[in-house]
C-alpha cells in the first residue's frame, strides 16, 4: 500500500511539473514588430531597418498578428506592398521581394 501512495504521490508531482510548463508556454511573450510612424507603400526594406521606422515590441500569443515578422533581417530585400500605419504590426503580406 506504502508503495501505491509513493507511486501516485511521484505520478502527481510529474503531471503537476508538465503542466506548469505547458501553461507557461502558452503564456509567453512573442516579440514583433511593429511600425513606429507611417511607412509609404515602396519603402525600401534596408531604409526601415537603418533609420529605423520599427520598433520590437512583446504580445500575448493572441494578439500577435498573422505572418507578423520579428526578425529585421526579414526586411532585407523586401519593399513596403501597402501604407503600413504606425502601430501596425508589421506582416510578411506587408512586404513583397525587391525585383
């Protein structure tokens, strides 16, 4: 009997510990970014970057935006596709590749 209760004690302390990294996973922060002043359609990639007219900032997982980017390095190579508004996060579809 002493063992079951050693066993079910050990079971419970595994799934409690799994658990809590789960829950703290969903929990985490992603870093985007996100417009700091109006970028005009045309806007060269390297120009965001080096001036730069972004800033990274961390969200919940349910507010990050679809294809939003987090790496600056992204915006090599691409052009603004659209009028990006400041405070819009920014987005692979905002961006098309430099021709």
């Amino acid at each position: 009997m002493d063992r079951l209760v050693v066993l079910a004690a050990i079971l419970l302390v595994v799934y409690l510990d799994r658990n809590r990294s789960r829950v703290e996973g969903q929990n985490a922060l992603a870093t985007v970014l996100v417009a700091k002043q109006l970028i005009t359609e045309g806007t060269p990639g390297r120009l965001i970057v080096s001036r730069p007219m972004y800033a990274q900032t961390s969200l919940p997982p349910g507010e990050v935006a679809v294809g939003a980017i987090s790496d600056p390095a992204y915006l090599r190579g691409r052009t603004a596709a659209v009028d990006i508004f400041p405070g819009q996060q920014l987005t692979a579809t905002d961006f098309a590749a430099t021709p």
